[in-house]
C-alpha cells in the first residue's frame, strides 16, 4: 500500500482530517507548503528582541550616552514608524484589510513598543506625570486601540488589551501576591469589559476577527484569577467550583466554535487547579510523583486526540 493510500484510507477510518490529509500527501509529493505563520512569529519576535536590546541599552547607557541623544534616536526611530504606517496604511474599512506591504506590520509593531520605551523613559528621568502609571496606561492603551483598528494589527491589539489590564492593576508585579483578592476582583471586572467589549463590536460587525483576541486574553486573565483563589487557602471551594465552571464554558467554546486553545485552556487550568487541590495536603512524595506521572500522560493524550478530531483553530 502506497502512502497516499494509505492516507486516504486513515481519512476514511477517522484517523486524520480531511486537512490533515491533504497536507501530507502534498508533503509526500514533495509540494511546497507555507510557512508564512512561522515567519511571522520569528520576525515579531525579531521586533521584540531588537527593542528589548534597545531599552537595555538605553537603561544601562543613558548616563554615559546622555539624555539628548537618548530621546533624540527613541523619537526619530519613533517618528519614522508612525510616519511609514500612516503613509503606506490602506484606506479604513471594517472588514479585515490585508497590509499595504510586507514589512507594515512589523514596522508599526516596532512603533508601538518604542513607544513605550521612549514612555517609560521620560517618566524616570523627568517626572513628567510624578509617577501616576495609570494615566500613562490608560494614554497608551487608547493610543493602542486606535492603532490597532485603523490599521487591523492584532498583535497591535494585544498590547492595547495588555495596557488596559495594567489600567486595571494587572500589572506583573502584583501576580506574587495573588492572595490579595483586590486584584482578582480588578481581574473579573477587566474580563468582563473586554469579553463585553469584544462581543458588541462583533455584533456590530467592525473587524470581526479581532473577536478571537479578545476571547483569548479575557480567558487567560481569568483563570489566573481563578487559580490565584484556589491557591488561596481562604474559599479556596468557592473558587474551585468557579474554575470548573470557567472550564466547561471554555470547553463548550471551543467544541461549538472548533477552536482547539480553548478546549487546550479547559484542560490545562482544570488540571492545574484540580491537581493543586489534590496534592496540596498530600505528604507521600511518591504518590505526589505517580499522580503527576500518569496524570500528565493521560492529559497529553485527551489533548491529542482532541486535537486530531477537531483540527487546528481556525
């Protein structure tokens, strides 16, 4: 039997997905395939690399460099990006537009994020705003938004959601003391906004695409929320049913919809709180191993085979 036969006949049996299918008799050809996702991903985390490289240059250096010629490259490097987009962006639409050229994108991402450094850097050294963070948060989410829409950016639209749970006092520096219930309540609030948010603007038909980032960040957001309670030894039942509850509304998502992370998210933070609860007063290192053992495999193996059934999100 040939391996297009066979193909064909794991397609038939249930094995594989009609996609599936045809993607490994095209390999088995020896056709060319796309990797545009995988370029992608590399070059903005090229983007990211270049400008994390250059806010530890500017942080380490800045004395030695001045602040002149600091703030001079951020707002010319700055100044250029904004100046390319807004230049080469094709017209408004509430449709998903396709980027003028091939690097827009990632130019306008570069944009974005020195932003940020340039941000950061004049409130440490001048005190522009005598440390009030929110309101730059909140100016750069804003910012963010409207740079995200007008020229359809996604990954634009990730750090407007991420600038906005700053906002709300997400900020990474709060994560430790996740027994503070404070900020899980800030957390509960920001998710219903931005699902809210999200939902209405679909419903309203303007860039209905960006609908699935907004489900993913509002979905990760909360079960940190919602592990962080269980974690927490005060309520931690309450919580714990909140998580399960959490994980069969991702669950149904993510069947109904056929997107395979949300069903991955079920599975994952189901697992974690779960297993957390189980282990939290176990005292046998050994059975604390062989749960984590044999537990770890059967999840791979749901996720698989889920995966398999249900393909790749779309």
């Amino acid at each position: 039997m040939t391996i297009l036969a066979r193909l064909e006949f794991w397609k038939e049996q249930g094995a594989i997905s009609t996609e599936q299918q045809a993607h490994l008799a095209s390999l088995s050809r020896r056709q060319p395939f796309s990797l545009s996702l995988e370029l992608n991903l590399l070059l903005y985390a090229g983007v990211l690399a270049f400008v994390a490289g250059l806010g530890w240059t500017v942080s380490t250096w800045s004395q030695q460099l001045g602040d002149v010629l600091v703030l001079a490259v951020l707002s010319i490097i700055l100044a250029a990006s904004f100046w390319y987009s807004f230049s080469r962006a094709s017209a408004w639409s509430v449709a998903e537009v396709v980027s003028p050229t091939a690097i827009f994108d990632y130019v306008l991402y570069l944009g974005c994020l020195v932003w940020c450094v340039e941000l950061a850097y004049l409130e440490r050294r001048f005190h522009v705003l005598s440390g009030q963070w929110d309101l730059y948060l909140l100016a750069t989410a804003l910012l963010f938004f409207f740079l995200a829409y007008r020229f359809d950016n996604r990954f634009v639209l990730s750090l407007a959601l991420s600038s906005l749970a700053g906002w709300f006092g997400l900020t990474i520096s709060h994560w430790p003391s996740h027994q503070d219930t404070t900020y899980r309540g800030y957390a509960l609030v920001y998710c219903l906004v931005i699902g809210a948010a999200g939902a209405i603007l679909e419903r309203l038909n303007v860039k209905q695409h960006f609908f699935t980032t907004y489900l993913n960040v509002a979905a990760n957001v909360l079960f940190w929320a919602i592990l962080s309670g269980v974690f927490d030894w005060r309520d931690h039942g309450l919580w714990l049913v909140g998580l399960l509850i959490a994980c069969a509304a991702s669950l149904a998502w993510g069947v109904k919809r056929r997107q395979f992370v949300f069903v991955a998210y079920a599975a994952v933070y189901g697992y974690v709180g779960v297993s957390w609860r189980i282990i939290s007063n176990a005292m046998d290192s050994t059975f604390v191993l062989v749960y984590f053992v044999f537990t770890a495999i059967a999840m791979i193996a749901m996720l698989v085979q889920i995966g398999r059934r249900f393909g790749r999100p779309e």
